[in-house]
C-alpha cells in the first residue's frame, strides 16, 4: 500500500498520455536502431542506457515546480554565456569549428546547455516583465537571443545556432511578439541574404546549400549523403523492406545511419506506411505537448513548455525533410529516435519541463 | 509605453499563437507527407532501381579454354592453375614498398615489375593486378605465413594457359596473348565483348587465333550483393561458365617433331597432307619458337631477337613462304601438255642445253650444260630436264597455263583453318599490265615453265597440288580440325572433309605422271639416293628455287655462293603411289639441291607415318606435364590408320558459319 502511493507519488508529475506516446516513439527509436547499428549489441546497451537515463532526468525535472525552475533561469543563462566565451577562447578544434570545451576529465558542449537555458531565460524574462510589459522588451529579449546564437555560429555551428534561434524566437512569437515586427524581420533577413551567403557562411556551408540544390554535382563527396538517404526513402515504397532488410542500411550506403540519417533507415525498412506512423506519432506527440503548454498556470510555464514543443516539432520536421532531401544537410537528429545521448537527454529533458509546468497546479503568486 | 493586459486577453492571445503555430506545423507535416508519397509512390521504381544497382554486382566467371589435341590426343595446348600474387591497388599501402617488401619473400623481376606497372596503368584502381605469375609452392606457403603484412595483397589461383610441346608446334598452334585495343576493338564490333568480361587472354596467332570463338566457351555471370566497399557479401544466383571446346586436330605431334628434327639445322618448311581428307598431318615451319613466352606478355629484349633475327623464327614459311616453285611444277606442266594435246606421251626432244625462241639468240639454259639428248615426257619429268618445258611453255602459252595450274591450287589460297596465308602467283598478261603497267614478254613465258620468274607458290601451295596429282584430280581443303567437343554437351562432332576441285583427267595421263615421279625416286631419278630401299611405291619430284638472278651466261656455282644465297631446296611427294596415304611438299631454306637436301626429309617423315620407323635422331614426344585425357582417345591409331572422318551432316554446318 505505501509503496503504491509511493510509485504514485513518484510518477505524479508526469502526464500518462504524453507518457504513452514518448514510450511509443522510444520503443520505435530502440528497434530502429537495432536495426541501423548492425545489430551492434554495445551500441544497443549505451542507446538503452541514454534512455534510461534521460527517462530518470525527466522523471526528476518533473518534480521541480516551475517556480523553482524560474529561479535557475538567469544563472544557467550567464554559466552558458561565460561558457561559450569560454569555447570562442579557449576551445578545442574539432573539423574545423571549435564547439567543445576540455574540463580535464570530460569535454562539454555548452551549446547543448543553451538549448534549454536560452529558452527559459526568455522565457523567465517575459514571466517577469508580465505586469509591464512594453515593447523595447522584445528588443532586450532580441538581445538576449542573439548573444548566444552569436557565439554558436561563430563556432561554427549552424544547425545549433539556427535551432537555438528558433527556440528563442518560438518563446518571443507566443509571448506576442508583434506581426509587424515579424514581416519586417524576415522582410530585412530576406535582403540579408545575399550578404549572408557571400561573408558569413563558410565554405562547408554553402556547399551544404549547394549539394541540396544539385546533389548530382557532387555524388562521391557532399551530396553522397542525399543521394544514399533519398535512395533509402524512395527504394521503401509503400510498405518499405522490412525490418532488418534495408539494403541501403545493411549494406553500408548509408552515412551516418544510427545518428543524423536514421529516418532513411526507417523510412526504407517500413516504407511509406511507417512513415505515416511515425508523422502521426510525433503529430500526436506535438498536440498533447501544446494542449498540456496551453494548460500550465504560469506564463514562465506556458511560453517554456510552448517553445519546448514547438523546437521539437522544429527538430522533427527539420531532420526528415533532410534525409528526404527537400532541406539542407544540417546535423540534427531526429528527435527521440537517432542514437545519441546528449540530443535524448536534451529532449526528454524538455519534456520534463512541459509536465511539470502542466501537472504543478498550486503557483504561488509573485 | 507599458502595455496593461488583463491576463484573460493574454491567454487567448496565447492560445491563438499555439493554435497558429499547431496549424503551421500541421501544414508542414502534410508537405513533408507529400514529400513521401512523391518518393515512395511516384518514384519508387527509379529509386528500388537505384538501391539495387548499388546493391547487385554482376561478376563475371570465366570459362576455361578448351583443350587443343593431337589426332591421337597428345595435348598440344591446355591450361593448369597457379597460383599468383595479386595486388588491389586502393586496398594496398604504398604500392613501391609494398612490391619491395614483397620481394623479399618471393622473386619479383625486373621484367614483374614493368609488366605490374603497364597493367595498372591500364587498369582500374580498385582490380587486382598480378604482381607474379605462377608461385611455386615454396612461395606460396612463404606468402600464406607473411600475409597478415601485405594489405591489398592476395594469393589467387589462375588459370594459365601452357604449350607443353613448345617450339615445333608454335606455328600451328599459336599463341594467346593479353586482350590489347585492337583485340578490344574486335570484340566491341563483333558484339561478342560481353563475353570477355573477366577474361583478359584471346588468340593472337594460329589455331588459338582460329577457333578463338570455339575455344573461348561461354563466361558466366555471378550475381552478388556487395557492400558500399564494393566487398560480395553474399551470392544471389550464378550462371556457370561453360567451358570452350576441345578441338582435336589431324595434326599428328609425333610427325611434326619428326619433321621438325629431321631439317637438322636447316630453315624450311614442311606439309604433310592426308590425300584422302586433305587433314593436315604436319605443318612444320622452321625454326619455330617457344610459345609460351607470348602468353603473358613476352618481354621487348626476347622479342626484338626473335623479330630481328635473320632467321625470321615468327614466319609461317610453310603458308606465308612464297618461292619459286622451281623443277616442282613441272609434273604439273607435262599433264598440261598431255592433257591440253601439245605432247604426246611418245613425243621427245632432242636437248642441246638450252632453248632459244624463234628468232632470238638468247639462250635459256638447261641446268645441265651440255643437254640430255633425246628426253620424252617421262624422262623430262625423271632426270627434271628444263629444255623439254621452255618449248613446252612457249607452246602452251602463259594463259593456257596459268589457267590450268590454277585448278591445282596455284596462285590461290588453299584455305587452311589457319590465318594470313598467301596466296602465291600464277603470273598472266592482264597481272602484268596491272601490277607492272607492262605487256607480257614471250620469255617470261619460257621461265615460267620450269617455276621460275614471276611464279610463286607456298609450300601448302606445293602439298595441295600434289595432292590433286596423287587424288586423280580431286582437291581437298587442306584442314587442320579434326573434330571438337563441345564440353556441355559432351557430344563429339566431326569436321567433314571438303573438295574444292574436281579436275578432270585423263587417267592414262594421270598414270604416266605418277609413273615419271615413282621413276624420280628410282635409280637414275633425281631423288634416286632419297628414294632408295623403300618397300613403298614413293613418287616425287625435286626442285631448285633460285634466290639471286643468275647473269646471262654465267653459271652457278654452289660453293662459290654464300650460305644464304645459295638456292632453296625444293621437294614434294606422294606414297604410296598407287594407293596415296601422304602427300608432303618440302622446302629447305638455302638447302641447294631439292634431291640431296629436301627429298631425304620427305622420305625419314614417309618412312615414319607408313612404316612407323623412326628416324636416327628422333627423340620420344614428351606429352608434358598435362593429363591426356584417355577418355577423349576412341583407339589408339596407328600412324597409317587415318580414321577417314566423315559425319557430314553435323560437322559442316558449324564450319560454314564459322566461314562467313
């Protein structure tokens, strides 16, 4: 008896449908990638370990209230920043970008750190300017995005910076940023563009750009990878190979297929119908975590848990329309699905976060 | 300015941004969904097409080149495994170091080296090129022990192909060689490339030339799954090689070596044919060469010397040799004479040592200075006097003879299954006018009846007329393939003999002719010492082909003359002759007299194949390292049972297509 109230006490935070459609979509991601590793049994035993983990992390990040939460806000917001001043100076240099600090006994990637700490800066920051707020506001919060977004994507780093960008914005747009300013934003990024293209990316980058446009310029070296992965896609047909029979899998054509291009791995071993599967999956996913974002008390809960949902949408949406060759190759895996422990843990993290901020009902007004 | 909400407003505001921003997302689902349908539905046979040529390597299986036998199946070409070192270039490390290091266990020439180089020059980096042919097992066991330092490095078994008998038989036989553009160039038009992927070997000279499109067989296709390495991972079906076919020859190995000693130290050809088929008994051209140096590339330095040599080792002289026919052709001209009803049997000369035409004082001399006296038909052809054929020429006139010295086969190919024959000349007017821009002068005529001047025959040439002479007329296509079998079906075919003329003689005449060539080898013959002590009939007739023009009025003298200026020895025969078994034309390079050089030859290779006496000097036929397939022998023959073989139906259908 005392231990059901304690299992209950335990799970109490956390949301049961969510916590349904997570299992699902991990019990998917665990055979997926079983198939894609080969079925490599160490990599099976670390990739149930992340989960286990991240699970663990979630399950605790649910029992913080978000007021507490709150309170963490601005200094993992300023341990963030002194850390990426940290990377821009002393930095390791990994493939040409420095994105990794040394600390000794580990290597960090504070970039990682910002995906969550960006948002809830902002999102504290409007919480808190909710009584007064005025326009200029967005300006102050403007800066407070583009701060770190700087110092990623000077690493460089661009898929980091531009998802961190849409993170950040995602908390600005709920918290009702004006339409104009919008327009006039993309209107003004828009005539950046060509600027942009000719002394802010690097080389890489718009060979990435470029590879996308015509994968055929270049099939043994950047667009090795659209091509194999849109192969993969096209060759599942309606009802895909199979599992464990994917050629382009199993016979080594596919680049990174654990990781960042595990979609193709499914998408060719179940075919259009899993495909149809999983969009529902991550659709159902994306519903209940605005429904539960709509449902938190707080505005801090509510623009958090909002952007937390929308980023994973942004990642999800992101990542297929890469492997299926209609985005750019940038490195983001598909959220909850690619093997990897930072990016599940980041995400279940977050989904924490939105479980909390629903299920903490008493708020204590400030 | 502060902006004053009521919490309320601020929450629907809220609301409706995450209602915006759901449908936004929803919106992009569907797009991405397209997305798929436009992959997986729309696209989905170029891109299943596309994961499978990725996925499916056709690899091809060669086949193994038939087997070429003797008529008693003594193996005169076959193949044999060895095992060589292999290197992929993209899989190996530095490939200078690797080499180097590799010769520290194996032997690795100088001539390895270039040959390495030249092929991967040609190649593509990820086939593997053999670095050493043929290891010996003391090699290949200190390679398997070393292997685990040689990345890129494999030891594989191949097939080579071997001439166990070597030099006599080069000529016939041939070669085969690496597939060069020229071969490549072929192929591609023939259509018949698909069929050499994976072989890298075609017939460049001889019977391997030949019968390449019998002997190849068929390669077969392996289908295999392979990785983004290009590695086989597993094999999805396979489509066996079927091997090339077995050709069985005429030829007979212990004859041709026979024929090769007996020439000593002599250059020349010989050919022996069965009268009976027209099957090609030996065809021997020397000196020959060793052709195995040609199978996997023949280094310059040997090449140059067999190219350059003064020796010429690399001509088929008994098909690519043109000579005068000399004192040979002139059996021939005396059935002309008898047949065409300028001589008579009966009707003689009177020889003073030379002919003049009428109203000339050049003199055409007689080789023998003072003349022969009375010489009729019989006598001319017994003692070869040359007087008795100036006056017949000129009576006959160039055209009458060229006109029946053609259905012997002169001036025209005899149509052997081997390539680059020459066909010789029977000179006309209308040649002359064509080739010189000259009209025919009565004396060209003269010369040519004893096979001098502007006549050139082959020594092939020479055995086809002998053998239309011993046949009574009928002419066989001479042939080399016996029979082949095709390995699939294991079914044996025959080559049906061909005649290619039928001429029609009087037989009386026929009869004098042979008798006149019976009397050659006879005491009191030219041949006299050659044909001495046979228990066969031998019929024969000598020759001297001229290889410097001997000045008006000068005389030739042997020993006055250079080695190699001296006359070519001539000699063809028949035996026995009533009831003809062999014919042989032989021509000795430089030899002088057809009677004391050619003839001797003729009777030891005679005496071999009628009486199965074997020469002093001959030593036994070593059949090589090859098995003889005992199977293959129907009975062992002996060298005067020719199996006559004949199944017409079923051989001369694959003949024919083979000819057009």
């Amino acid at each position: 008896m005392i231990i059901l109230r304690w299992i209950k006490h335990v799970f109490c935070y956390l949301d049961g449908p969510m916590l349904g459609l997570i299992s699902l979509l991990l019990l998917t991601s665990i055979a997926v990638v079983f198939s894609a590793s080969g079925e490599n049994s160490d990599r099976m035993v670390s990739h149930l370990t992340n989960i286990g983990v991240a699970l663990g992390a979630m399950l605790l990040v649910s029992h913080i209230p978000p007021q507490r939460m709150m309170q963490f806000a601005p200094p993992a917001y300023v341990i963030g920043i002194l850390l990426l001043l940290g990377v821009a100076l002393f930095g390791v240099l990994v493939n040409g970008s420095r994105r990794w600090l040394e600390l000794g006994f580990t290597r960090i990637q504070p970039s990682e750190l910002m995906r969550l700490a960006l948002p809830m800066m902002l999102a504290w920051f409007f919480h808190y300017k909710q009584e007064t707020l005025r326009s200029r506001d967005f300006a102050y919060a403007g800066l407070l995005l583009a701060i770190p977004v700087a110092f990623i994507a000077k690493q460089p780093d661009l898929g980091t910076s531009l998802m961190i960008t849409a993170s950040g914005f995602y908390v600005l747009f709920l918290a009702g940023l004006s339409w104009k300013v919008m327009v006039g934003a993309a209107a003004a990024a828009g005539s950046a563009l060509p600027i942009a293209w000719h002394y802010l990316l690097h080389d890489y980058q718009r060979q990435r750009v470029l590879t996308l446009i015509d994968p055929s310029t270049d099939p043994l070296g950047a667009g090795y990878h659209i091509i194999q992965s849109t192969i993969a896609v096209g060759s599942g047909g309606v009802a895909g190979k199979g599992w464990m029979m994917g050629t382009q899998t199993h016979l080594d054509f596919l680049p990174e297929r654990s990781t960042d291009f595990i979609f193709a791995v499914f998408s060719e071993e179940f075919g259009l119908i899993g495909n149809l599967f999983l969009l529902l999956l991550y659709a159902a996913i994306i519903w209940r975590g605005l429904y539960l974002a709509a449902s938190a008390p707080s505005l801090f809960g509510r623009l958090l848990s909002g952007a937390i949902v929308l980023t994973f949408f942004t990642y999800a949406f992101v990542n297929m329309g890469m492997v299926s060759g209609i985005l750019p190759v940038v490195g983001v895996p598909l959220p909850l699905v690619s093997y990897g422990g930072t990016s599940m843990l980041t995400v279940l993290l977050g989904f924490g976060i939105v479980m909390s901020a629903a299920t903490h009902k008493k708020l204590v007004k400030t | 300015m502060l902006r004053l909400i009521n919490p309320k407003q601020e929450f629907l505001r809220y609301r409706r941004r995450l209602e915006i921003a759901g449908i936004v997302a929803a919106v992009l689902f569907v797009a991405l969904f397209s997305r798929f349908v436009w992959l997986q539905i729309a696209q989905f046979e170029r891109y299943h097409a596309l994961a499978e040529n990725n996925r499916i390597a056709l690899l091809p299986a060669p086949p193994s080149r038939g087997v070429i036998y003797d008529r008693h199946n003594i193996v005169l070409a076959h193949n044999f495994s060895a095992s060589t070192l292999e290197i992929t270039p993209s899989k190996a490390a530095k490939l200078d170091k690797t080499i180097d290091q590799l010769s520290e266990i194996v032997s690795i020439s100088t001539g390895d080296r270039k040959r390495f180089k030249k092929m991967l020059a040609e190649s593509k980096n990820f086939e593997s090129i053999p670095i050493r042919n043929m290891l010996s097992e003391e090699e290949a066991a200190r390679f398997a022990v070393n292997r685990y330092r040689f990345p890129g490095v494999e030891m594989k078994a191949r097939q080579f192909r071997q001439y166990p008998l070597g030099d006599p038989f080069a000529h016939v036989v041939g070669y085969i060689g690496r597939i060069g553009d020229k071969d490549q160039e072929r192929l591609q038009e023939d259509g018949r490339i698909a069929n050499y992927k994976g072989t890298d070997h075609i017939g460049k000279l001889g019977l391997e030339a030949r019968y390449e499109h019998w002997l190849h067989g068929r390669t077969g296709i392996e289908k295999v799954e392979t990785d983004s390495g290009g590695r086989a991972v597993r094999t999805l079906s396979r489509t066996p090689p079927v091997a090339g076919y077995n050709l069985y020859l005429h030829l007979d190995a212990k004859l041709q070596q026979i024929a090769e000693k007996v020439f000593g130290d002599y250059r020349g050809a010989l050919v022996a044919l069965d009268p009976r088929n027209g099957g090609v008994l030996a065809l021997v051209s020397k000196p020959g060469f060793d052709p195995n140096l040609f199978v996997d590339g023949i280094d310059v330095p040997t090449w140059r010397e067999l190219n350059d040599s003064l020796d010429r080792p690399l001509i088929n002289r008994a098909l690519r040799g043109v000579y005068p026919p000399g004192s040979t052709i002139k059996p021939f001209m005396g059935l002309a004479g008898l047949e065409l009803g300028i001589r008579k049997a009966g009707d003689s000369i009177v020889d003073q040592g030379y002919f003049s035409l009428p109203g000339s004082s050049h003199r055409y001399r007689d080789w023998k200075k003072d003349g022969h006296g009375n010489v009729d038909l019989k006598r001319s052809i017994v003692i070869s006097c040359d007087t008795y054929y100036y006056g017949l020429a000129h009576q006959m006139g160039i055209e009458r003879m060229a006109e029946f010295m053609s259905h012997f086969g002169f001036g025209r190919k005899s149509d052997i299954d081997l390539d680059g024959e020459l066909s010789g000349l029977m000179p006309t007017p209308e040649w002359k006018k064509r080739r010189f821009k000259q009209s025919w002068w009565p004396g060209e005529t003269v010369v040519a009846g004893i096979g001098q001047g502007y006549v050139l025959a082959t020594p092939m040439q020479l055995a086809v007329a002998t053998m239309a002479l011993a046949n009574d007329g009928v002419v066989y296509k001479p042939q080399l393939l016996r029979a082949w079998r095709d390995p699939s079906t294991d079914k044996m075919s025959y080559a049906a003999p061909r005649i290619t003329e039928r001429i029609k003689l009087n037989p009386e005449h026929l009869r004098l002719i042979k008798e006149a060539m019976t009397d050659v080898m006879l005491p009191g013959g030219t041949a006299s010492i050659a044909g001495a002590g046979t228990p066969y009939a031998f019929a024969g007739k000598t020759g001297t082909a001229q290889v410097i023009g001997i000045k008006q009025g000068a005389r030739y003298i042997e020993s006055q003359v250079q080695m190699r200026h001296r006359d070519h020895a001539l000699f063809i025969s028949f035996a026995p002759a009533d009831d003809p078994k062999i014919v042989i034309a032989v021509m000795v390079e430089n030899g002088g007299h057809g009677g004391s050089i050619a003839a001797p030859i003729a009777r030891k290779v005679t005496d071999y194949w009628l009486l199965g006496k074997l020469p002093a000097i001959y030593e036994p036929v070593e059949p090589g390292p090859a098995e003889i397939d005992a199977g293959d022998a129907e009975t062992d023959l002996a060298p005067s049972e020719i199996s006559l073989s004949s199944n017409p139906g079923a051989a001369t259908a694959p003949l024919q297509e083979r000819e057009q």
